[in-house]
C-alpha cells in the first residue's frame, strides 16, 4: 500500500489556512464593527462638547466629522463583501465517491489553493479598507480631541452685561386680604 501521509499533511494544512484565513476575515468584521459602534457614539458627544465655542473651532470641527463619516463608510463596505470560498464543495462528494484516497487528497489540496488564492483578493481590498479607515478615525479623534481641549483652555471673552438696579422702595406694594 503507497505512504500517503504526505499528501494527507497537505491536504490538512491548506485547510487550516484556508480557515485561518476565514476566520480572520471574520475577525476583522468584528472588530469593524466595534469601530463603528464606538465611532457613531463619539461623534454626538464631539459635538455637545463645542457648544459655545469660538466659529473658528466651530468650523474646523468639520474636518474631523467629514473623516468619522468617510471611515463609517469605508468600514460599512466591509460589510458588503462577498463570502469567503471555504474550500471543499460538500456538492463535489457524489462525485469524488469513485475516486481513490489519493485523488480525494490530491482533490482536496488543489481546491484548498484555489480557495486561498481566490479569497486572497477580498481579503486583501478588505484589509486596505480596513487600515485605512482605522487611520481616519485615529487622525479624526486626535484632531477632535485637540479641539476639545483648545476649546476648554481658549478664554472667550464675553460682553459685560449690563444690569438695571431697581429701588423695592418706590414701588406701591397693594395690600392682601386672605380669606378664610
């Protein structure tokens, strides 16, 4: 009988990179998602705390907010991606019935590299989404929290107001009865 274990190593370790890299892809979805979460949360309490700034601050508040909404988006269209191929084709078992133990495995190492190679293209216009948006919120929250602190220790001066001082005195106060 022919030794098959190499190619039954092979066959063992393509599909766990094949799987390595599926749950990787699912990992990064994950943590889009936190991202996300995190960066629709920030952006209300960004904004409540610029109320009462100077314009100038007010306006340059938008750059920040135009980068929270660009990575939102960028990491929304991970979510759009196609599914990861997995490799062996439950509709291929029919079909490999007739064939020996080593041409499954043979089978089973081929479809492992093509899987890998075709997901290799999401995988990787995912991770550039990802990073980059990743740095967008990085340089959107930096920029925010630079603003937020310029805000805290610019003094704005504020305009005396002025008061009218009303003598009590002089004002006729009418006289009430209750009843009982």
């Amino acid at each position: 009988m022919e030794d098959l274990r190499h190619l039954e190593f092979l066959a063992l370790n393509s599909k766990e990179i094949v799987e390595k890299q599926v749950d990787s892809y699912r990992q990064q979805h994950s943590y889009t998602g936190t991202i996300i979460g995190v960066t629709v949360l920030f952006i209300p309490f960004f904004l409540n705390g610029l109320d009462g700034t100077l314009q100038v601050i007010q306006f340059i508040s938008i750059v920040p907010i135009i980068f929270f909404i660009w990575a939102i988006l960028l990491m929304l269209s991970i979510f759009r991606s196609k599914p990861l191929d997995q490799a062996f084709s439950v509709t291929k078992y029919k079909e490999l019935l007739s064939k020996t133990y080593k041409e499954i495995l043979l089978y089973e190492i081929e479809a492992n590299a093509n899987s890998y190679t075709k997901n290799m293209r999401f995988t990787e216009k995912s991770t550039q989404k990802y990073t980059y948006g990743v740095g967008l919120t990085t340089i959107a929250i930096l920029v925010s929290i630079i603003l937020l602190l310029s805000n805290k220790f610019i003094a704005i001066e504020k305009v005396p107001a002025k008061v009218q001082v009303v003598n009590i005195g002089k004002i006729p106060v009418k006289e009430i009865k209750l009843k009982k």
